[in-house]
C-alpha cells in the first residue's frame, strides 16, 4: 500500500471510500474533486466532498475516519500526512432535483472510488456556477 | 406553526423571512421577528451546514437566500407558503412587502 503522502487525489478518494463503506458508510464523491480526478488535476480541488443517502451519525464516522488517521476539525477531516480534506455536505446526492441512481465507479490500486458520471460532474460543476457564482 | 416539525420557531422564522423576502441578514431577520440575534444566526448555520439554504458577502455582511439547488425546495416553498396562508393580511403584507428606500435624512 502506498503511503498516504504518495497518493493521488483520486488514489486517496478511493482508499478512505473503500474504508468507509466496509464500516457500513456508503458514499459518493461529488463536487470539485470529481472534476480534479477527470482532468487528471488540470482542475484542482483539495476538499473531497462525501455524501451519504442515509446520513451516518457524526460520532460513527469519527470514529471510523480516526482508524487512518484523520480528524475532525470544525466541520471537515484533516490528516498530517495530505494536503487534501474530508467534508461530508448534507445530502441527498441529486443533481438539479433529480436523485443520482448509478453514480461511477473507478478501481485505483488503493480501492474502489464511487463518484459523479463525468456528466453529472458537469452538469453539478454547471449549477454551482449558474446559482452561486462558484 | 412548523415548530412542532423543524423544532424551533427561529428556524421557521428565517425559512419564512427567506422565502418571502428572497434573501435577508441575520440582524435584519433578527431585528423583523424581535428576537434574539445569536439565535437567529444559529439558525443560519444549521440550515446552511444542510444545504437549505447559501450565503454570500456583500461587504461586512452575510446575505442569505433559499438554496436553489436543494432537492427538496419546491416542497419547503409549497409548505412555507401555506404557512403564509395563515397569517393576517397585515402580517403577510409586512413581511413580503419590506420598505426599500431609506427613510429621508432629518424626517422625524
């Protein structure tokens, strides 16, 4: 296993989304670090945004997050060793008011990353630039 | 009338103040129900950390809006405007129709 410095954006993505969802914690990665993993980081985000159908209580995902190293911070997840941190926004995952039923799924040599479509990527990247400006 | 569903009367104070007005600041909305400012900001930041609604800065101030991407907002809307249904005319009219233009330098 590479060390968690060594990782790739989506390297990390997969091994803490791999680790969660065999502790029960199954989530999505959205936002702009889906965009960073499909432009193999010409677009950059530091922030890997999680989100859950069926939101886990708080103190679980400590817990399990704790297990390799991060901790909680306000609302998001630090670790020592990576510039890159843990957010888990409310869900539900939906683009626009449509749920999103088969997000993507991508094997990295640290574990399996389920993500936004390259579409629902963009149309997602399209309404934060339509109603906040972002 | 939703605080027996939302769990506090400050939250359904900022959801209707949002909805009617399209956006407010904490001390504006704080100031329109004469409650208490920290209670009202409270509100924001729990409504903001669930997505409900999205803030952002003109100057010293937070302004926020109902979120239009939350999934749910045509049902909170549907909902928050039946509340509106209940209240007085004057009361409605109060709170949809804020005074805009400033009030003239000197008036009493």
């Amino acid at each position: 296993m590479k060390r968690m410095d060594e990782m790739s954006l989506g390297e990390l993505a997969a091994y803490i989304c791999t680790h969660l969802s065999k502790n029960d914690i199954h989530c999505v990665l959205s936002g702009g670090a889906c965009v960073s993993i499909y432009t193999d980081n010409r677009y950059e985000s530091l922030d890997l945004d999680f989100i859950e159908n069926m939101a886990s209580k708080r103190k679980k995902i400590v817990s399990v997050l704790s297990k390799i190293g991060f901790m909680e911070e306000n609302r998001y997840f630090i670790h020592p060793d990576t510039k890159y941190f843990i957010e888990f926004p409310a869900g539900p995952l939906a683009i626009g008011k449509e749920p999103v039923r088969e997000p993507n799924i991508i094997t990295f040599e640290t574990g399996e990353l389920r993500l936004l479509s390259p579409t629902d990527s963009v149309k997602d990247r399209l309404a934060a630039f339509y109603h906040w400006n972002d | 009338m939703l605080e027996p569903l939302l769990g506090s009367i400050n939250r359904e104070r900022v959801l209707l103040f949002l909805y009617s007005r399209d956006e407010g600041y904490a001390r504006e909305i704080a100031r329109y129900f004469k409650t208490d400012l920290s209670q009202i900001q409270k509100q924001l930041e729990r409504l903001e950390i669930g997505n409900i609604v999205f803030s952002k800065t003109s100057g010293k101030t937070r302004i926020y809006s109902l979120n239009p991407r939350y999934p749910f907002l045509n049902e909170v809307q549907a909902l928050l405007e039946k509340v509106l249904l209940f209240y007085s005319s004057d009361e409605r009219y109060t709170l949809t129709h804020p005074r805009k233009r400033p009030r003239r330098k000197g008036k009493p």
